[in-house]
C-alpha cells in the first residue's frame, strides 16, 4: 500500500469558500430548512473574513418562541 501524500493550494481553497457558487449552495440549503420551519422564519445570505454562509433565523417574535420551545430550526435540519 502506497502512502499518498495530498498538498492542498490554500489559496484555491480560500477562493472556493469565498465564491459565489458556495453561498448559493449555502443559500439553497438555507432555504430548504426555512421552508421546513414554517412563515415565522427568514434566511439571508452570510459573509465571512474567511467564508462565506447562509443562516435561518427567527423573522419575529412568533418564529422566536416558535423555536424556544419547539427547537423547529434544529428539527427542521433533519
């Protein structure tokens, strides 16, 4: 068995992360999980110094009690 060795070129990287192919996988997940969660919830875009995001968070104080008692945006990451 041969051992392989596999540098990675941290500035690819870094490029990838930032793109905007990534924070539209990201957004499209965001969605998902927003639709799970029901009308009371919002998702938007994140940007990072190193990254880039997507985040679903209550959109009112109906999402937020929503999801204090519920967990309805860890539930709908399933």
């Amino acid at each position: 068995m041969s051992k392989v060795k596999i540098k990675l070129n941290r500035a690819g990287v870094r490029e990838l992360l930032k793109s905007q192919e990534m924070a539209s996988c990201c957004m499209q997940e965001a969605r998902r999980v927003q639709t799970s969660a029901g009308a009371n919830y919002q998702a938007e875009v994140r940007n990072y110094p190193e990254r880039t995001g997507a985040a679903v968070f209550p959109a009112n104080a109906e999402g937020y009690y929503d999801n204090l008692n519920n967990n309805t945006l860890l539930r709908s990451l399933k």
